[in-house]
C-alpha cells in the first residue's frame, strides 16, 4: 500500500479539504468553474474573455504564460509578458488567477500574479518543482498525468503536503489509451475513486480530455454528475485564431450555453452553482433597485 498519510482519507466521514482561493472554496458547497483561454495571446482577448466568463459564471480565469508544447516550433507563451496582462486583468475584473509554473526558477514571477498555481500534466512526477510548490503556502492546482494512475497522482500529491503545503486541489485531465476519438480519455470513473481516497477537492478539465469543443458540454456534464468540485475550461473569443488548444475551445457564447445547462444539473446534485443573473433596469430585486446591473442568484431546479 503506498504511503498516503496527508493526501489519504482516514475514515470515510473525514470531511472533505476546501481550498480557500482569494475568499473563494474550491471543495466545499460550491461547484468552482475556472475557464480562460489556453494561452495568453495578448491585452484585448484576455480583458474580453475574463469579462464574458465571468459574466457566465466562472470564479476564476485561467491562461497560460508559460505553454509546454510538444512542438519547439509551436507557440511556447508570451512569458512574463503574459504574467503582466493577468495582473493587469485580475486587476479590473477581480477575477483570481491560474497559470502554469513549468520552471522552478520563475516560481517567484508566478506566485506574484497567481492565486492558484498550475503544475501541468507533463510535470506531474517533476519532483524538483513538486517541491518548490511544497514550500510555499499557495493553492497548487496539479494535474494528472497523461500516463500516470490515479495512485500516482495522489503520490505526486503527497509530495507537494510533505513540503508543507497542504492546499492542493487535484484534477484529472483525460489519460492517452488506444481511443483517437478524442484527445485523451476522460478517466470519469477517477472522480469517484478519488473523492473517496482522499480529502483533497478535484476538479475536471474536459478541454484537454476532449480536443474537441463540441464535446466539452457533455464531459462537463458527467464532472457534475460524479461530483467533481469544479472544473477548468478552455475558452477563446475567436477559436479558429488561437495560437494554442483552439479545436477544444469554447467561444464566448458557447461557454454561456454550457453554464446554464450545468447550473440545474449542479443543483439536483446537490451543489450550488450560482450564476450571474441579467436584472432588465429598474426592476426591484427584494428590497433593493437594480439598474441595469447584475446579481448573483442560484438557479435551483429542485427544492
Ligand atoms: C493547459 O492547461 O493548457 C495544459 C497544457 O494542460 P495539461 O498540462 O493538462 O496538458
Ligand atoms: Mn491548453
């Protein structure tokens, strides 16, 4: 048996881990939807997708400065350029950030502008930079390797809590078997097997499990089904242009359809999802007027 000692679930009523995230709970009540773009390609796309997203209902906005690409001649980030443009979009829209770390020696740039550090799936096992995450006090967002088992994943885990950070939300990203429908397999059944092993909160990426756009609503779906804590999609306001993962984007539009198919679905499930509601100027919400501005309220189907 491998030694799971901070990542296991003791017993099965241990309560599950939320990670807190800038106020926000990744693991608790809520269903946590992150979504952005693949890649930070620049000022406008960002400022347009973190607008629209969050009008849709995402929490948090993701997009990667620094990109691992299988190619070397492929769009690799715009670096620490991109880091400056999140701040610069945390800054007017609120919205917490995530971005990938893939190099220990830029882990103080990121950790200036993330809330949530990603380790990518390529880096699952790095354990150099596990343990540099380990050190620091901050959200680590680790996804599952496109060949590692679920027991790795947990391991990889460990890794990071043994350094002493013990906020670690977990996500399953799709693994590679002999399927070439989709881009990975989307390993559903690791959700329940991984709510059930461990504390931590779990979120699913249909994005990179998919490849396809087409099918990241249904994926989705299944995440809230099984009882994944959230997700994180990829999201482009011209997909066809994006310098990176454009076939598996949603556009702006389409991300909104998806959210409010999922909100019904998270509340018969029993999590809330709350979405921005559009309130038509001048209509009296309870006790106060709202003109033209949006309030939160959660859709529930099911009393
Ligand atoms: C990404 O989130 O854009 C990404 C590269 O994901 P993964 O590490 O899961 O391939
Ligand atoms: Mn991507």
């Amino acid at each position: 048996m491998p030694d799971n000692r901070l990542t296991a679930r003791t017993t099965p009523n241990q309560p599950a881990t939320a990670v807190e995230v800038a106020g926000e709970y990744i693991g608790g009540a809520a269903f946590t939807v992150i979504a952005g773009p693949c890649s930070v390609e620049g000022r406008d796309m960002l400022l347009r997708t973190a607008i629209a997203v969050r009008g849709s209902g995402a929490r948090l906005l993701r997009g990667g400065a620094f990109k691992p690409r299988t190619s070397p001649y492929a769009f690799r980030g715009l670096g620490h350029a991109a880091l400056e443009l999140l701040a610069q979009t945390r800054e007017a829209t609120g919205l917490p950030i995530v971005t990938e770390l893939m190099d220990a020696r830029d882990i103080d740039a990121v950790s200036a502008v993330a809330d949530v550090i990603q380790i990518g799936a390529r880096n699952m096992q790095n354990f150099s930079l596990l343990a540099a995450v380990g050190e620091r006090r901050m959200p680590v967002l680790l996804k599952r390797g496109m060949s590692a088992t679920v027991s790795e994943l947990l391991l990889a885990a460990e890794h990071i809590m043994a350094h002493g950070n013990a906020n670690v939300i977990l996500c399953e990203r799709g693994i590679r078997t002999f399927e070439t429908a989709t881009r990975n397999t989307l390993d559903i059944a690791s959700i329940p097997v991984l709510k059930r092993e461990t504390h931590l909160p779990v979120i699913v990426d249909p994005s990179h499990a998919a490849g396809r756009a087409d099918l990241v609503p249904a994926l989705a779906a299944a995440a809230v089904a099984v009882g994944a804590d959230g997700l994180i999609v990829e999201v482009h306001p011209d997909p066809a242009t994006a310098l990176s993962d454009g076939a598996q984007s949603l556009t702006l539009d389409g991300f909104d359809a998806m959210m409010r198919t999922l909100a019904p679905l998270a509340a018969i499930c029993g999590r809330r999802l709350d979405l921005p509601i559009e309130v038509p100027s001048g209509v009296a919400l309870g006790a106060e007027s709202v003109r033209g501005e949006t309030a939160h309220a959660a859709l529930r189907v099911c009393a």
